[in-house]
C-alpha cells in the first residue's frame, strides 16, 4: 500500500494562549488609611474694600467732640472730614446809637450822671456837664451792648481781635491872662496856676486837674466776670490855660481813635469771657467819666460837649479740634470657625491720601487700627500723607497675632486726633483699597469610604477576578460610597494597569467602563480601580482579567470527504489528492470562518 503522512499546522495570533502571561503585571495599589488633609485658605475678609455706594458693610463712628469731625463717601473712597472754620464778628461797629442795642446804663463806682446831657445823639455817645466848684466831684455815663453770637464759643478759639474808639472833647480854657486867675469857667490841668494867694503860686491847690476819662470794659452778660478799662484814655493838656486868654474860650480834642494796647491782651479776654462764663454771649461799655477838681473858691468847670463817636470791636474765631476726638469707619467681619482650623497669618493695608497738608500744630494725630478691640502696635502718622494716595505701610501691617477665631472679625480703621488745635478749613482724609488678607489651615479628616467592583454585573468586590473570552468586551463597574452607604458624586474613578489611566464614566449611583478584551493580553491581566475625592478617603481594588482563547472547530477533508475523525485516506500512486479544511470560530452561532489562520501542510514519506 502506497501512503504518505501529512500534518497541519495552524497558527493564528488570536488564539496564542500563554498560560503564564505576565505583559500585564499585577498593578497594586494599595488602599490608603484614613488620614488628614490640610486645606489652605487665604481670603479676602472685607466686603466692598473699594467703599463703593452703597457703603454697606462699613460704618462710621466718632468719639469725643462729634462737631469737630464728620464722615463721608465720595468717588469710591471713605472720608475723615476734619471740620475746621473761621469766622469774623464785627456787629460793632460804627456810630453807637439806641437803634443798633446800645443801651445806657449806672456806673456803679460813679453813679452820679454828667448834669447838662448824658445821651445818644445822631452823632455818638454824648455827654455835656457844668459844675460850679465848692468841693470835688466825679460823675460818669454809660452804655452798653450785647454780643450774640450764633454758636457756642466753646467750640471757637480767638484768633485775632481789635478794639477801638473815637472820640473828641470841647472844654472851657482858663480865662485869665498872663497866667493870671480870674474867676471863670476854665478846666485846670497840669501847669496851669490854681492858687488864691496873691502870687498865685504859693498854695496851689491842683491834684489831679479836671479831666475826661474814656474806657471801654468787656464782661461776662451776667456781669460775673468783668474786665474794666480794657480800654481808657485820658487827654492830659485838655483845657490848658494856654488855650485861650479871655473868658469863654474853648478847648478841642478833634476825633482821636484810642486803640487796645495789645492785642494778645484782648484776645485773652475775648477767650476767658466766652470759655468760662458764657459760650454765648458778652457785653461790651463805653463810657465817659468827667472829674471835677476844687481848685479855687469860686471856679467853674465847663465841659461844652464830650462825645464817643464811633466804636468798633472785631474779631475771628477759628474752630477749636478738641484733643481725643476720633472719628472711625467699621466693618464686621464673618467668624473662623472649627475645631481642626489654624490661623497662620493675617496682613492689613489701605491707602490714603490728603486734600491738603496736615497741619503742623497737630502732629501728633494719627491713622489707629483697631481689630476686635485691640489696637495694632504701629500706627501711621497724618504728617506723613500727601495728596495722592499712598500704602499706609509698604509690605503691609502684620496683624494676625489679633486674629481670634469663633468670634466675628471687626475692624477699625480710625483718624485719632491726639492735640487740641485750631483749624481755620476743612481738611478731608481719603482711604481706599482696603485689605485684610487672613491665612488659615483647615485640618479635614478623610470621610470612612467603600469601593465594591462588579465585573460583567457580578459582585466580584471578594473574588476579584474573572475569565473572558479573547475578542469579547469586560465591563467594569465601581460603587465609591461612604460609611452610609450613600454613593460619592463627582470622584476621580480611573482604571489603571494597562496603557494610560483612563476615566470611568459617572452614572448615577456608579462609575464605569467597558473594555475590549483585544486591548488586552491572552492569560492574567492584573488591572486596578482607583477612587478618590477631596475630603474622602481614596480606595482602590487590585483584580485579575484572564483572557482564554476562543474555541474553535477544526474539520478535515480527504478528496471531499470528511476525514475529520479516521483521518486517512488510500490513494493509488501518482494521482492527485484533494486535502480540504475548515477552521471556525465556535464562539460564535452559527460557527464563522476564521479568517487569515496560518494553515500549513507538514510530513513526509515515501509510497512503497
């Protein structure tokens, strides 16, 4: 019997079966033990840092004298107006008439009135008087007028002041000749003869001379306080002898203005009466005081007419800054809450400018800042500002030894003026870009978590592996859940173990994905699942895709006839033998062909 052997080989890359693949290594990661995460925070703690309208949160107070200072808003900056002022009086002034509250009153150290006319008269304050000498005498007119003013000098300092009047005088000269007396109507002054000796030298009898005494006082409405003679002349030559050689001869003072001596002297007054006594008001007097001295047996003193024509009394006031006063803007902030937080720092800044320079005669007033109650070590001196805004403090304030947690955070950022001063103009402070940047750490405890894996459906969150068929997909299902069983939105779930890590996809409830097993190597693919989120404790399982080979149908054909299980066939020598094979995929139904399978036809021998 002639035969041959034949063999065949089939090999196709699909269905290469390597028992101990190990391309995929087992990719472990192990689950991580509940731990603490530590968040940082720095954040902006102000609303409206730019002080826009509406103001809302901030709000002003202000301590002390509350008409010194005053706040405001304006063009996206929070003001500290300074309420300086100056002011004129002058309502005296002028010719002293009933009309403008002049009203005549008793000298009480000189009662007695001039006896010819005590008055006011078109022309002034007048007064005319005769007296016919037989022992001396003294008589006085007055008048007087009360200052209003608007508001309470408490408030105001004097700052400059004068006083004035004008007045003139015509008297009776002597009447004799040569310096010889003869009885008349003469006022005796200084130098003139005023013997009744023969000589008319010998037992003078002249004193103080006949005279007329102008003065101005100034007191308190009440008259509790009185300061007199603030000012007084007195014309020493008035009357003279010289003046005139027969009797009836007159003598004239023409308008002379008497003046305050000093100035500073009258702005003391000024202050003492409207700080002390009353805030509001002080009476001023001019009068006329006339003395008549005894000089001769019979001896008239005539004096024609004596006036005060005008008297004027001014002054500025500027506003008193009263020391200590404060004016502040505020804000209440929110509270720094839990047990597990840590403040690590906390810097203040802001910029302010001037509207003009600060006064020197205040150079002690400052910028305080305050936070929940305690004022900062350093503060920033009103000296220093310019009319553009600038950084209270290059590099910022260092504050957060002040910062507490569990209670409302508050600031103050308030103008201190800290000297008594006088202030003839507002001044305005400007700050804005307010910043009170807190850092903090929040030390979170993960949350106690679950991860279960279903594997094609199956709960395989124990077994943790399975077997597919080379060709076919895996689905791989993850349940990230927390001690409440409760599924965990919104977490990082990826798969890892082969190629890059890829994402599975957020369902409701889970998260998954599908993967083609031609991806994949035939044997173990140890493949992982990772989950994590802020806040939670990451988990992951470790698990084993066994890839198996596809089963197959394998059938043989010898001259058409299926050979398959004798697998041998007689053939006569040198004819031709038809060899026929299908080679199927039994994974699939019906069975399909297989399709670029390597088929090779091996052996040998020899027909006997």
């Amino acid at each position: 019997t002639n035969f041959f052997i034949a063999s065949f080989f089939f090999n196709q890359n699909l269905f290469d079966y390597n028992q101990n693949n190990e391309k995929n290594s087992n990719y472990d990661v192990a689950p991580k033990s509940q731990g603490i995460i530590q968040e940082f925070y720095t954040k902006e703690w102000l609303d409206n840092p730019t002080f826009e309208t509406p103001i809302d949160p901030w709000y002003n107070t202000t301590e002390g004298d509350i008409s010194d200072v005053n706040a405001s808003i304006s063009n996206g900056a929070a003001n500290f107006e300074i309420l300086g002022e100056i002011n004129t009086y002058s309502n005296i002034s002028g010719t002293p008439l009933a009309t403008e509250g002049w009203v005549k009153t008793t000298n009480p150290f000189y009662p007695d009135e001039p006896n010819q006319a005590a008055t006011l008269t078109a022309n002034g304050a007048y007064a005319s008087h005769l007296w016919r000498e037989s022992a001396d005498q003294q008589v006085a007119v007055q008048w007087e007028k009360n200052i209003y003013m608007n508001h309470s000098m408490a408030d105001y300092v004097v700052t400059a002041a004068s006083l004035n009047i004008t007045v003139n005088a015509t008297v009776e000269a002597f009447g004799g000749a040569d310096g010889t007396p003869t009885p008349g109507h003469g006022l005796e002054v200084a130098g003139d003869d005023t013997s009744d000796n023969p000589d008319y030298t010998t037992g003078d009898q002249y004193s103080a001379g006949d005279y007329i005494r102008y003065y101005v006082n100034l007191a308190d409405i009440n008259k509790n306080k009185m300061y007199p003679e603030v000012i007084a002349f007195q014309n020493t030559t008035l009357g003279t002898d010289s003046a005139g050689s027969s009797p009836g001869t007159l003598d004239y003072m023409y308008d002379h203005v008497v003046e305050v001596d000093d100035e500073n002297d009258l702005i003391f007054i000024l202050n003492n009466l409207f700080h002390t006594y009353n805030n509001y008001n002080l009476t001023i007097t001019i009068g006329i005081r006339i003395n008549c001295e005894d000089n001769f047996y019979s001896d008239d003193d005539n004096f024609e007419d004596i006036y005060i024509t005008s008297a004027d009394l001014s002054f500025t006031y500027e506003k008193k800054i009263d020391r200590d006063t404060s004016i502040s803007w505020n804000q209440v902030g929110n509270k720094i809450t839990g047990e597990n937080v840590n403040i690590l720092n906390a810097t203040l800044n802001f910029k302010y400018k001037v509207d003009q320079l600060w006064p020197t005669t205040s150079s002690n007033a400052e910028f305080r800042l305050i936070i929940n109650g305690t004022q900062h070590s350093e503060t920033v001196r009103l000296s220093k500002a310019t009319t553009s805004f600038q950084d209270a403090k290059n590099g910022s304030f260092d504050v957060g030894y002040l910062i507490r947690k569990d209670v409302n955070i508050s600031l103050s950022i308030q103008v201190y003026l800290a000297d008594e001063f006088e202030f003839n103009t507002t001044i305005t402070i400007s700050i804005d870009n307010a910043s009170l940047l807190i850092t903090y750490v929040e030390n979170i405890d993960e949350a106690i978590t679950h991860l279960d894996l279903f594997l094609e459906s199956e709960d395989k969150t124990l077994e943790q592996s399975i077997e597919i068929t080379w060709g076919e997909t895996v689905n791989i299902t993850a349940i990230y859940k927390d001690d409440l069983n409760i599924s965990i939105p919104n977490a990082l779930v990826q798969l890892l173990g082969f190629g890059t890590a890829k994402n599975l996809t957020e369902n409701t409830g889970y998260y998954n994905i599908t993967v083609n097993t031609t991806k994949l190597e035939l044997g173990n693919n140890f493949l992982t699942v990772s989950a994590s989120k802020n806040y939670y404790l990451s988990e992951s399982i470790s698990f084993n895709v066994k890839v198996i080979e596809r089963e197959t149908d394998l059938k043989l054909f010898l001259d058409d006839v299926d050979s398959t299980l004798d697998k041998s066939i007689q053939m006569i020598y040198g004819n031709n033998g038809n060899i026929t094979i299908t080679f199927k995929d039994k994974e699939n139904y019906p069975y399909t062909h297989i399709n670029n399978a390597t088929v090779e036809l091996t052996g040998y021998g020899n027909p006997t």
